[in-house]
C-alpha cells in the first residue's frame, strides 16, 4: 500500500501557498484494508475515508467510466489494481494532478509543473469532457490565480462541452458552490470572462449574460458597457474584502438593464423593479441561500435611492432606512452600504472615489437609533394614545432629530 497527497495541496504548496485542505489518494489497498487500520469509511460513490487521527480524507485510487450526462453520470472502478498514474488521469487540470509521496517524491506524468510555471490551466486528458462541473472549476480557479491563462486546446473543449449540452444537466447545488467560491476570489470578473469565453455563462446565468454590450449613460458610467461594470464592481468588491451576501448582491443588483427596451437605452428607467423580478427567479433556480437573496434584492430595490441620498431631506432619509430594513437590521445596513461603495467604484476612473452617502447616512442611522422609543411610547400612553398613534409620534421625534442632523451636515 503506498500513500499519496494530491490535488490543490499539492498545487498550492508548489506555488508558495498554505492552508489548502489536505487530500490522499491510496493506491494498492482495499477499503477493508483501511477499515482494518481504523478508518472511517465516508464516501457514497466511491471509496473514501477519513484518517483515524486527522480526520482528512483518504480516497483509495480509481478510474471512471462515463454512463450518462450531468456530474453524477459516472461508473467508478476502484481497486488494488488501479496505478497512481490512471487515478491522476481522471483528474481535471494538469495542476491538480501532481502527486507527491511519503518521501516527498513528486509523480507528474502529465506535465502539471510545466504549466504551473507557464501558469496555464491545461486539461489531462479528454476525459475533462465527461464533467460539466470543471468548466465551473476552471473559471473559479481563473478568479483565484488571476495570472493564468486557460490553454486553447482546454478552451475549446469546454466550449463542446456547452455545444452539446453537458453544461445544461449541471445541478443548481453545485452551480451556486462553485459561483460562490469564485466570488469569494481575488479577482472574480474573471470568472464571468472565462464562462462567457466558452459559452457557459449564457446558459448557467443567462440574466447576467445579456448585460454584456448592453450600454449605460456615459455620464455616470465611463465604461458604458453594463456587463464590464459588473466585473469592475465585483472586482472592487474583493478588494474591499466584503462577505459573499454583499458580492453576489453586487453580481446580481442591475439585471433589469438586460431588459431594458431599446427605445430607452442607454438611460435604464425602471430597471430596479425588473432586476428584483429577476434576481428571485435566479435565486430560485440557483437554490440560494435566503441571507444572500434578501440582501441582494433589497440592493437592488435601493441602491439608486442610497447613490442619491445626499439630497434627502429628512422624511425621504427615514422612509429609506425603513424600506432597508436598517433600524432594526443596522448590521446588514451596513453590508447594503458596502454593496452600494462598490457599485459606485467598479467605475472607469473612480475606483477609488470616496463614497460619502455611507459616511451619510451611517451617521443618520445612529442618530436614529439614539430615540428612545419606549419614553416615547409612555409618554403617548398616559396622553391616551395607542397603536398607529403611538408608532407616529415615534416617527415624528426621528424626524425632528435628523432634520437637527442633516442641518449641521
């Protein structure tokens, strides 16, 4: 039995990068061998165990056969017999199929350290074909490391992939995990460029796809075109460092301009109300988590209200932060904010504009929430009032202290 770590550790170690999850693959043993030696048998499909100390996962070598379409359309053969070599021929990426052993030896029969140095993401073999899931993976690992190129033989492959129709069959769990993990990435505008380049993104987010060559008032938007904006708003948004509700918010909030009628281009009037009509049905698809779809609609809904807000008065502020949720959810009105930074960034030549309505109005929302409401409602009680009357005079003294406010601002 001989025993090797794969995969992304191997990878990242390669290129100088730690706290990749652990991967084994143990080649010449069967899985009562590792139930023997005090393994936890884990795997449904296929062999894999966890290591009785450190409970990392050791899947016993290999090969696939592929029966149907979609991810879950596969024949697994896993045995004593099968070589380390034929398991890291099923593998997707040429990087991700490096081995190393117990004594530290690398196997690399396909040429994975040649392309990690060309920084090139290269399939092994053509078996890539066989899983719609990679067209998914190499465009999240094109947001992670931004300097590698896809490799043209892989490009065209993945775009069969789309042509006949295995990108269709893809799950909506595994489509919202990879998307996810790509909008968590250093540069996730590449992700869309990689599953436009290949055709995939027309098919897994058609709403987003059509955004491209869709233009936008010079005016506001010096890049014009809406679907560049959105990758420089997500990209802003990854440099900020925000959590994934707030970028998927950022990757979704304008989907209303894709349909915009032509007589009305490039000014989009009415797209907020479309993009929320929208972004649900994606969602619903998609299989979202609630926490990113709230978020994401309420941004949507708001954001041209918050880029304007400086000249709110105090009525049309407080009626703002009601609609946002924001005094009593003044957390995630703070992530509706930076949602709203980046879309006002993610700008040609004002990347690094400072976005004041934050400053704004988080200061009008603190002195919002220094109203003490329940000496007010006491008050209004032994006056005889109740119910509406009561949530008016409470409305009304938040009125009276941010006219104060917005006076001294």
């Amino acid at each position: 039995m001989k025993v090797y770590l794969v995969g992304g550790a191997v990878r990242d170690e390669l290129l100088g990068i730690s706290g990749a999850d652990r991967d084994w693959v143990v080649v010449g043993a069967t899985p009562q061998d590792l139930l023997n030696m005090g393994y936890q048998a884990v795997g449904k499909d296929f062999p894999v165990f966890l290591h009785p100390q450190t409970k990392e996962e050791y899947a016993l070598a290999r090969t696939e056969r592929k029966i149907a379409k979609g991810y879950h359309g596969f024949e697994v053969h896993a045995s004593p017999d099968v070589t380390l070599e034929e398991d890291l021929s099923r593998r997707d990426l040429t990087i991700n199929a490096i081995a190393k052993d117990e004594a530290g030896v690398l196997h690399d029969p396909y040429g994975g350290q040649a392309d990690l140095k060309n920084q090139l993401f290269s399939h092994v073999t053509d078996a890539f074909a066989e899983d719609p899931v990679r067209i998914l993976r190499v465009a999240r690992l094109a947001a992670r490391f931004t300097t590698f190129t896809v490799a043209a033989t892989t490009l065209q492959l993945m775009q069969h992939m789309v042509n006949v129709g295995e990108v269709d069959s893809l799950v909506s769990e595994r489509v919202w995990q990879e998307l996810a993990r790509g909008l968590m990435s250093t540069k996730p505008s590449r992700m869309l460029e990689v599953l436009r380049s290949c055709g995939a993104l027309e098919r897994i987010l058609p709403e987003l796809d059509r955004l491209y060559g869709v233009p936008q008032t010079e005016t506001h938007h010096p890049e014009i075109d809406t679907g560049i904006h959105i990758g420089m708003v997500l990209d802003i948004s990854a440099q900020l460092q925000t959590p994934l509700e707030v970028r998927f918010a950022c990757l979704v909030r304008d989907l209303g301009k894709g349909i915009t009628p032509a007589d009305q281009l490039p000014r989009h009037i009415g797209h907020e109300q479309r993009s929320v009509k929208l972004l649900k049905q994606l969602c619903e698809r998609l299989r979202v988590p609630q926490h990113c779809k709230e978020l994401a609609e309420v941004i949507a809904r708001e954001h041209g209200n918050i880029h304007q807000s400086q000249n709110l008065g105090a009525q049309a502020v407080l009626r703002l932060l009601v609609r946002c949720d924001a005094i009593r959810r003044p957390d995630r009105f703070e992530l509706i904010l930076q949602a709203c930074e980046c879309d006002a960034r993610g700008r040609l030549g004002l990347e690094k504009k400072i976005y004041s309505q934050s400053v704004r109005l988080t200061r009008l929302l603190q002195v919002v929430l220094q109203v003490d409401t329940k000496v007010i409602a006491n008050q209004a009680i032994k006056e005889g009032l109740s119910g509406e009357a009561i949530g008016k005079k409470i409305e009304k003294e938040r009125e009276r202290v941010l006219e104060i406010e917005i006076s001294q601002l």
